[in-house]
C-alpha cells in the first residue's frame, strides 16, 4: 500500500536526481545542482539519512558557500555512494517486509 508506494517513490526521484546531479555537476550548472540537492534532501530527512541529508544540504547551499569545484566533485560522489546505500537498504528492507505480509 502506501508505505511501499512511498520507498518507490524515493527509488524513482533519487535515480532521477542523481543523473541530474552529476550532469549538473560536470557542468558546474551551479543552480541546477541546487535545486536537484533541495529535491532530494527532504525525502532522505524523512528516511533519517542524516548524513545523506546534511550533504545533500551542502550542495543545496554550494552557491551561497562558494564552494569550488573539487569541493562539489567530492560532496557528489559521497552523495551518489550514499543514497545508493540507502536505496540498497531499502531494496532489503522492502524485499523482508512483503515476505512477512505473505
């Protein structure tokens, strides 16, 4: 039902937000990083991915914090190994729980 829904969900817009993001990012499109960073950051507070969540925030606020390039690079690539640790989990987690429900 719902619950379900909503970790597909989070599949479908973490995927899409992480292409997003890298192209954003090879292309230093500072506010399309931003807003991508501001999409995904919610969700992943929801899902206590704190540490997700407070990078995602960083990127949000990269124009803002002036941060250079290299810097962005690197938040990007903790971001992409993160959520996809989350996702992974949750892959996990939904595959035990619909098992239980049968």
């Amino acid at each position: 039902g719902f619950f379900k829904e909503m970790i597909l969900l989070y599949f479908k817009t973490s995927e899409n937000g992480l292409k997003t993001l890298e192209k954003a990012v090879a292309e230093n499109d500072m506010e399309t990083i931003s807003e991508t960073a501001h999409k995904m950051a919610a969700p992943s507070k929801h899902l206590k991915a704190d540490e997700l969540y407070r990078k995602l925030k960083l990127l949000e606020n990269a124009p803002e914090n002036q941060l250079d390039a290299n810097r962005i690079t690197e938040l990007f690539s903790d971001v992409k190994k993160e959520a996809s640790e989350a996702i992974d989990y949750l892959k996990w987690f939904l595959n035990r729980w619909e098992a239980e429900q049968n």
